[in-house]
C-alpha cells in the first residue's frame, strides 16, 4: 500500500506496459475479483484512429449539462496523470487517485495469487477507472479505447451504444497494414445486436455494414457531407436542420460533433437541442488546436491522418497567416510522412527534441534544427510578425512536455 501519490503513479506507471494480446481472460477473471456491479450504469465505448478524446469530452459535458453522473477514461494524459479518469469532467482528485491505485495494487496481488500472473498498466488502469466510477455511482461511463478495439482492456464490458471515429494508418504494428485490418480491429468493439454509430471514411462502409449485419446490430453512419461549416471562427456547424456551436476548433471535429449529438439522441432522447448545443459549446479538450500564448497553437496530431485534417483546418482558419510549425515526433510515428504533409502549407518548419525514450532525432532533414524546444520556440515569438502563426505539433507526448515545461517560461 502506498502512502504518496507520486510513489504510487510511479508504481503503476513501471506495470509491464504491452505483452501480446490474444484474448481478454486476464481482464474477465479481474474482473470478476472485483464484483463490481455495473448493470444500472450506461455505457458508451468510442474507437478510432484520430477524435475519441475529443468524442469523449463533448459526450461527458453534454450529459453533465443534463445532470447526469458521468465518469470518463481517456488516454494519454498531456500535462497530469489526473487527467485519464475524469469525474463529471473534472480529473481525478489526488487523494482518490491514491485510493484507486491502492485498490489495483491490492488486486494486482490478488491476482498473482489466483493465476501466477500480473496484470499490465493499461489492464490496472481500465479496472481502476471502474473501481473509481462504481464508488462515485455514476449514471454513464463513457470509455476510450487504448489501441485498436477487438481486445483492448476496455472492451471487456458490455456496452449500450459503440463509437467509431474513422480509420487511418497508425499503431499498424499491433492493427495490422491495411486499412480494413485497422477497421475489423476496431469493428470489434461491436457487441451482438448492438448499436454502432460510426463516421468511417466511406471506402470502408462496405466492411462496416457486412461487419453490423454479422452481428445483428443497428448501424448509423455519418458522412462529411452530413455536417455544414457555418463559420469555423467561431466554430458553428449545422446538422439535421440545427445549429451547434462548438469550443473545439477545426473542421475534422464537425463529424465527431455529429456522433456526439447521435450518442446522445439514440441513449437519451429526452435530451434538449439546447442542452446539447450548450455541452457542445462548453466541451474543453486540452491539446486540440489549443491556443495556449498569443498566436501559438498546438496540437497533438501524431499520425498523418490527423496531420491532413489539423493543417488542413489551421490554413482555413487562418487564411491569410503565414503557419511556422514547430515539430517533434516518436520513432514509430513516421515523421517523414507527417513532414512531408506539413511542408505543402508551413512558410517554415522548425525541427526539435524533446526527453522521451522514443524520441527520433530527425536532425539528417533539410529543415531547420534546434535541440533545444525552449531555445527554438524563443526564436519563433522573437520573429513572429502579426500575420504569423506558431503551430506545435507530432506527438501528444512532445506537446505535453511544450505544456508542462516550456509554455510556462513564456507567460
């Protein structure tokens, strides 16, 4: 048992991180230690390559703007631990994070007496969320999926209504190389005679609806040309006749608007177009096109999928601005790509570090290198002119970092 938090999180954090996946009988057998009792709570899962977290967080605000007990698990944290399991929104307190990892710690060793097995820190953190939301008699849980979907930790409930954003090229390592490698893997978040509520990208709505009939489930399917920009600053959409304003900037979150607003019809119908507009023009997600000093934006897009959609976004809202990107990424990431894309609509691109194991230097490219982010944000502000835009993105990690110890310096 742990008596501080920080010796707690670093106890969790140091769990075995990934073994191979091919089944969910460690997650059903803890479970079952547990005896939690889930039935009276609804339950929304939500997969996709890019958008869960921010599916999560405008699902979350909508139903505590209704008055419903909401817990929400997302990953990875940016800034604080805390910021995975949220309670109406608000990240866990710390004194409830050090109960919630007593708890898994406590369970992790009951655990290895039952099966000679421990559990892996994904695993621990899925049931702690459980542990947490069950103490805090929520009414819903709405739970994001870690990678993929089929045999995720959080696929081990049975859920009311399934989510998925879209589908992109990323974690291929344990997905698969295809598109409809990736898709299948997250089709399996499906239950029979469930309900999915999917905007999929269209040369995969085949697959999908094969995938739904298999399963006897109901299907809804939003496409692009569904959801109309009606301005983008600030951001306000229509869709089925009415309009949302939206807090979260840039076109790509106009589908994950709409799959908000379908969760939301098809569980609680009884919900008001008021109510929803009104968590939907509340909903904070840190790290999405976030302005965090005056022309500086981040965002954590960390794929190319999620790049083409940000830059995309970023050069239609600024029209005029010229964008300097300030850039670093993880080595299983394909940097290159992301550059190359990012190149076609950067006046300049900025290349820099930053401590993490997984880093890669990409210092052999023909862009502008400096290992220090501090010493090369400084050098972005200390030439920005009025028409320019500083954009920080390639990894939520490294964007994280920028939050934590470099912003601050500026402010």
């Amino acid at each position: 048992m742990f008596k501080q938090l920080d010796e707690a999180v670093n106890w969790i954090e140091t769990q075995i991180k990934f073994r191979p996946k091919t089944s969910l009988d460690h997650m059903k057998d803890a479970l079952s230690i547990l005896q939690l009792d889930l039935s009276g709570i609804k339950k929304i899962h939500v997969t996709g390559t890019n958008g869960k977290g921010s599916v999560c967080m405008m699902t979350t605000q909508v139903l505590v703007e209704s008055g419903i007990r909401v817990g929400t698990f997302i990953s990875p944290y940016l800034v604080r631990f805390n910021e995975r399991i949220k309670f109406n929104g608000k990240d866990i307190e710390d004194n409830d994070l050090l109960d919630s990892i007593n708890k898994v710690y406590e369970l992790n060793n009951a655990y290895f007496e039952h099966s000679g097995l421990t559990l892996s820190f994904f695993e621990l953190m899925t049931l702690m969320s459980l542990i947490y939301f069950v103490d805090n008699k929520v009414d819903v849980i709405v739970m994001e999926v870690g990678i993929g979907g089929l045999l995720d930790a959080t696929n081990i409930l049975n859920y009311d209504v399934s989510v998925i954003t879209n589908v992109g090229m990323d974690h291929m390592r344990q997905l698969g190389n295809t598109l409809e490698s990736i898709a299948l893997n997250k089709l399996g978040i499906l239950k029979e005679k469930g309900h999915l509520i999917t905007s999929i990208d269209s040369g995969l709505h085949d697959l999908v609806k094969d995938y739904a009939s298999k399963m006897h489930s109901t299907l809804k399917i939003i496409e692009k040309h569904d959801v109309t920009t009606i301005s983008e600053f600030p951001h306000k959409i229509e869709y089925n006749h009415q309009i949302y304003k939206l807090s979260l900037l840039g076109e790509f979150q106009n589908t994950n608007a709409a799959l908000v607003i379908e969760v939301i019809k098809y569980l609680f119908p009884n919900i008001t177009e008021q109510t929803i507009s009104e968590g939907l023009s509340k909903t904070e997600h840190p790290g999405r096109l976030e302005t965090v000093l005056p022309g500086v934006i981040l965002d954590g897009a960390h794929n190319i999928h999620a790049i083409k959609e940000v830059i995309f976004s970023l050069k239609s809202i600024f029209r005029v601005y010229n964008i300097h990107v300030l850039f670093s990424a993880l080595s299983d990431k394909e940097p290159e790509v992301m550059l190359n894309e990012l190149k076609k609509y950067a006046t300049s691109i900025t290349l820099t570090a930053f401590p993490d194991a997984r880093y890669k230097n990409l210092d052999f490219l023909p862009f502008n290198f400096e290992l220090n982010p501090k010493t090369a944000l400084n050098n972005l502000i200390k030439n920005k002119k009025e028409n320019d835009v500083i954009f920080i993105t390639g990894s939520l990690h490294f964007i994280g970092y920028m939050k934590k110890e470099i912003i601050p310096y500026f402010k």
